[in-house]
C-alpha cells in the first residue's frame, strides 16, 4: 500500500513534468511563428502604465492631496517613460526603508525617490545611470551650541541623540565615521524628525541637503540651523529596477541619456531645485563601486 505522502510526491512530480512540457510546447510554438514573448516594455506599454515606488520626501517626491505624484524623481521618470510609449504613471507609495522590497516583491515596476546609488543596493537592484544629485546636511534647533559640521564631530559627541531616515545611507554614514548605533534614532519621515527636534528627542537630524531645505522653508515658524556636511560626498540617486528587468534599465537609461541631451532633464531637475550638472560625466559603475567623491 503506497503510503499518502508518496502518493503526493508521485502526483506532484507528474504535475511538474507535465506544466514544464506545456511552457516548452507553448514556448516552442510562440518561437515556430516567429511570435516572441513580449519584452517588459511591450507589457507596459500595452498595460498603459508604469507603477513607481516612492517615499513621501519633497522635493525628491511630492504627493499632493488628491494622491497626484510629483517631484524630482517621478517628474523625470515620468518624461522617460512616455518617451518609452508608457504614458501613465502610478505613485506606490512606502517608507524608504520599504522602497527596495516592495519593488522585489513586484509591488512596483521601479523606485523613483531619491534612492542614492551605494554598493550595497546594487546588489539588490539594477540601477539606472545618475539622475538626482545632492549633499547631507544637518538640522539642528538654532540654540544648538555645537558647532557640528562632520559626522566626525557627532561621533566625538556622546550625548547627541541623531535622528536618521529609516533605511537611509546618513545611518551609514554616521556609523562609518563612529557614531555607535544606540545614538543613531530611525527617523520615519520629515515632519516627525522635525518634531523629534523640537521635542528634544533628537539633537541632529541629518539627511539630504534639498530635503532638509524643504522643511525649514515648511517650518518657517521655528528658529532651525542648517549645516552642509563637510566629510560626506555629494550622493547621486537613480531609479532603480529589478535585478531581472535589466533591458528595461537599459531601454531607461538610453532615453535618459537623449533627456540629459534635449534640456528636458535640466528643466525638470532645476523646476525642483536640483543641479543638473552635478550627474553629469558620472555613471552608475562608479557609485556601485562605492566612488567617495564628486
Ligand atoms: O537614498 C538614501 O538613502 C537617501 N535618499 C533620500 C532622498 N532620502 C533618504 C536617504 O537619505
């Protein structure tokens, strides 16, 4: 008596050999036509629709109150995609930390949010060439005594509470040039690191200079200062794809590259406050190598 369990093994073995052969077949078939299975842009010109994952930080991101993206980055990607025939886009939004799996997961076809291009993350992705460039910066409330201009000069501090975006490259930074971990406080998102501040639970809030600009024009009621950091390097972003959507990032950055060459990346960049120049002449290669300065 063949016990149930082989029984199962025996069934799903069959069901195994059996849906191979039909992808074979099929697969044969499309090839016998001359018919090619359609390319991931050819799914989503005809789906209408690129889904781009992103987190809520102006002016990398903007999501206005009726849900409409914007920003930096989706504005840009925007004008790559329907250059690429995909007119729509669809804002997935997540917290920064959630970019990367939600895109892995499939819940988005790329990440257009100001994802900086670090070794580390181009093993999970593939990312296009250099699009946002931008320095850290420090925020701190104006009565802030310190004169802190370095990650250097926060590690030598043992009180300092620094807020840091969750996921982000500052909490690598920071930990790089010595700041333990246990003064390193996860930050989920602007308004919250502000109020951090405000509340005292943080002394520094470090993160992109142009976001930190966003914030204090936002809180313009408060006194803030904020400090460029000196022993950081200028961090270039760019959308990423999935590892296996590699002739998507190709067919991206071939259109990237005539935007970077027609002005429409230049305006779309300055329209948001970024320098166009600041990518220029640099290349994916170079970040995912872990290049340190610009
Ligand atoms: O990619 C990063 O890690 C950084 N980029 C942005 C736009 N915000 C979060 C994080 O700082």
């Amino acid at each position: 008596m063949i016990s149930f369990s082989k029984k199962i093994k025996k069934y799903s073995f069959i069901l195994g050999i059996s849906l191979s052969f039909l992808y074979f077949i099929h697969s044969a078939d499309c090839r016998a036509n001359g018919e090619s299975r359609p390319t991931r842009l050819e799914k989503l010109q005809k789906r209408g629709y690129v889904r781009i994952g992103l987190s809520n930080e102006p002016p990398w991101t903007v999501i206005d109150a009726d849900g409409q993206v914007g920003g930096a980055g989706p504005d840009l990607t925007h004008a790559v995609f329907q250059r690429m025939g995909v007119s729509e886009l669809q804002g997935v939004l997540s917290t920064f930390g959630g970019l990367i799996p939600g895109l892995l997961a499939g819940r988005s076809d790329a990440i257009s949010s100001g994802l900086f291009i670090q070794p580390g993350r181009c093993q999970a992705v593939a990312f296009s060439e250099p699009d946002l460039c931008d320095r850290e910066a420090f925020l701190m409330k104006e009565d802030m005594p310190l004169a802190l201009k370095t990650y250097r000069d926060l590690a030598t501090d043992s009180l300092l509470q620094v807020g840091v975006p969750a996921g982000g490259t500052e909490e690598r930074e920071a930990l790089a040039a010595g700041v333990p971990a246990s003064r390193l406080v996860p930050v989920p998102d602007g308004p919250s690191g502000m109020i951090m501040l405000l509340a005292g639970r943080i002394q520094v809030y470090s993160l992109p200079a142009s976001s930190a600009q966003h914030l204090v024009d936002l809180w313009r009621g408060q006194k803030f200062s904020l400090v460029t950091v000196k022993d950081a390097p200028v961090m270039c972003a760019g959308t990423a794809f999935s590892p296996n959507a590699v002739d998507l990032r190709d067919a991206y950055d071939h259109v990237l590259a005539k935007l970077k060459a027609d002005g429409t990346y230049d305006r779309i960049l300055r329209a948001h406050g970024f320098d166009p120049s600041l990518a220029r002449g640099h290349t994916r290669e170079e970040f995912c190598r872990g290049k340190q300065s610009l």
